[in-house]
C-alpha cells in the first residue's frame, strides 16, 4: 500500500509542478507539459515492478502510435478557444481526437499495426 501511495504522490508531483509553472511561463510550461513525463513514470514503474521486458517495450510502442492521432488537438484548442469558450473547446478537442484516432487506427491496420 505505501508503495502505491508513493507512486500516486509522485505522479500527482509532477502534474501539479507542470501547472504551476505554465503560470509563469507559456513557453517553458508547454515544453514541459510536451514531454514523455507521463511514459517515463510508467515505464519506471513498469520496470521497479518487475514487468517482463516485452511489456515495457510495448507499452513504449504503443504510447508512440497513440500520440500522434493526439496532435490534432493541440492545433485546434488555440483555434476554438475564443469562439466556444473553454468547456466547448475542450469537448470538441475530445471529439477531435477520438475522430483522429479512429481514422488513424483504420489507416495503420492497413500496415499490419493493430490498436485497437
């Protein structure tokens, strides 16, 4: 139970640190909000857990195949903000990335690579 708690207590770190300093600055905010810091905890605690390495590994492939149907979004929030106001915004972005995804998905079946 400790060992989950501290797990929960770093993540939850690391978030908090992410927003506290895109407050005080957009650029160094987003550049640390764009790193795999989400993926290297969980490959950290993939690992400390003693995971085969093939799951590592494919936790590692997979993360790289879902983050690209993501980027759409990251365009379009700036672009929607002003006109549907931040939970519009934020819903439309949900929608864009599942559209994105799904299509992506169809598009990469093609190339033998399923995630779905």
């Amino acid at each position: 139970m400790t060992w989950l708690i501290t797990k929960y207590f770093l993540t939850a770190l690391i978030v908090v640190a992410v927003s506290e300093l895109a407050k005080r600055s957009d650029k160094l905010g987003g550049f640390v909000a764009a790193l795999p810091l989400v993926t290297l905890l969980a490959l950290i605690w993939l690992y400390v857990e003693n995971q085969p390495q093939e799951k590592i590994a494919n936790h590692a492939w997979y993360t790289f195949w879902y983050v690209l149907p993501t980027l759409p979004m990251f365009l379009a929030f700036p672009a929607l903000l002003p006109r549907l106001g931040f939970w519009l915004t934020l819903l439309a972005c949900v929608v864009i990335t599942i559209i994105c995804f799904g299509l992506f998905a169809l598009l990469l079946r093609q190339f033998g690579i399923e995630l779905l």
